[in-house]
C-alpha cells in the first residue's frame, strides 16, 4: 500500500513537470529559441548595421560643414573671388559683375549635403560585412539654426533562413551654428549688394554672431563666427 503510494505521487509529480515544461514552451517558445540559437536574426542584431551607416552619415556631413565654411558655402571656387595672403577666397558678392550676389541658396546647400551623404552611403561605406538587400536610397537635409538634420530612406533588408527584417530610417542631427552663421551671411551681402554694411550697427543688434573685416588685394573679407564655432565661416566682396 505503501509503495503503491510513492508511485503516485511520482506520477503527480511528473505530471506537473510536464504541464509545467509546457506552459513554458508556449508562453516563451520563441524567446527561448532565439536564446538556445545564436544565429537566429532579431531586432537587436540590426544596431550594428544601424549605428555603422549612421557613422557614416555623420562623418560626411561634418566634413561638408567644414568645406562649405572654408569656401563661402560652397564646395568649390567659384568664378569671381578675392585674394588675401595668396590664397584665393570666393567672393559671393562681385560688385564688378551684372548679378553681384553670388550667394549659394539654403536649398541648394541642403541639396548638395543630401547628395554627398548619398554618394558617400552608397559608395564609401562598406556593408560587406552584412549579408542584406539595398534598396532606393533618399536623404533630405534640413539646416536649423544650430543644427543640421539629415533623414536618409534607405531599405537594408537582413535575412536568416525563413526570417528578415528591414532597417530603413537613419536619422543624424549635428549641432552647428551653420544655420545661423548663413543668416548673418545673407544680411551682410545684401547690405554689401544694396551700398555698404555697417559692422557696428549690426553687432548691436545681432550679439550672438560676431563678424570682423579685412582689407583683401581686390576687394574685402569677411568672416563669421559664434561662441560654438571659431573657426566660422569665410568669404569675399569683390570691388568694382
């Protein structure tokens, strides 16, 4: 009677288990399958990709800031410019030509932005590492007073066996004061297009900018800078 005992409550017991083995199965199946296979593709394994084409992005908009700065907002010499020290500087306003404002559009800049950091996604940074599917590619740009927002679409599609998942929106913000410095800029070649600029009288009301001028072989200088960014933004007025 007794042993006839014990042999039930092992069968209970082994009864519970089971039930309880199979309440585990069908509430985390999935968890503990990705758990017990390394291989298995889920979301967390999309944060490398993710973060690497970000990187990417970032790298290629501080270096346009950097050249659009040194170059009047431009990437390359224009056609009109003025010479300091021996090196040449574009002159966005050229009093000696029929359209004296040569100043390159906010769109356009937001535009050229856009398709550098295109240009560099798709062909300098290198996913040879990932196994995925590229799709279209669009980036937009957004320059902000202190910042710059760069949206890029692009459909990288990650597949595992059965399983694929798609990382399509990378988003950067960098902080710059370009937006701001663009601002000044704009105000002191229409003042410089329209007559003459009066640095004082634009100093007292506008002291988050600080603007200074330079004499040039050919005409003058300009350079505009914030507390956040020094090295500020460089250009030309070309004299008559």
């Amino acid at each position: 009677m007794k042993k006839r005992a014990q042999v039930s409550v092992f069968i209970l017991l082994g009864i519970i288990v089971i039930a309880v083995i199979g309440a585990v199965a069908y509430f985390y199946g999935d968890q503990i399958q990705n758990f017990t296979r390394p291989g298995t593709l889920d979301a967390s394994r999309l944060e490398p990709l993710k973060s690497f084409v970000t990187l990417c992005m970032e790298e290629s908009v501080n270096e346009d800031l950097i050249n659009l700065k040194k170059n009047s907002g431009y990437f390359n010499k224009i056609s009109s410019t003025v010479i300091y020290s021996g090196y040449e500087i574009n002159a966005i306003v050229d009093k000696s030509s029929d359209v004296p404002n040569k100043m390159n559009s906010k769109t356009g800049i937001e535009n050229e932005i856009s398709a550098n950091v295109k240009d560099v996604v798709m062909n300098d940074c290198d996913l040879s590492d990932f196994e995925i599917v590229k799709g279209e590619i669009k980036v937009e740009t957004d320059i902000k007073d202190s910042s710059v927002v760069v949206k890029m679409d692009y459909p990288l599609v990650v597949s595992k066996g059965e399983t694929s998942l798609t990382v399509n929106d990378f988003n950067v913000i960098i902080e710059d004061d370009f937006g701001k410095i663009y601002d000044a800029v704009n105000d002191i070649v229409n003042a410089e297009v329209n007559g003459g600029f009066d640095i004082n009288e634009y100093f007292l009301e506008n002291k988050d900018v600080t603007v200074t001028r330079t004499d040039a072989d050919n005409g003058i200088i300009y350079r505009i800078v914030t507390d956040n960014e020094e090295d500020g933004f460089v250009f030309g007025v070309k004299n008559e």
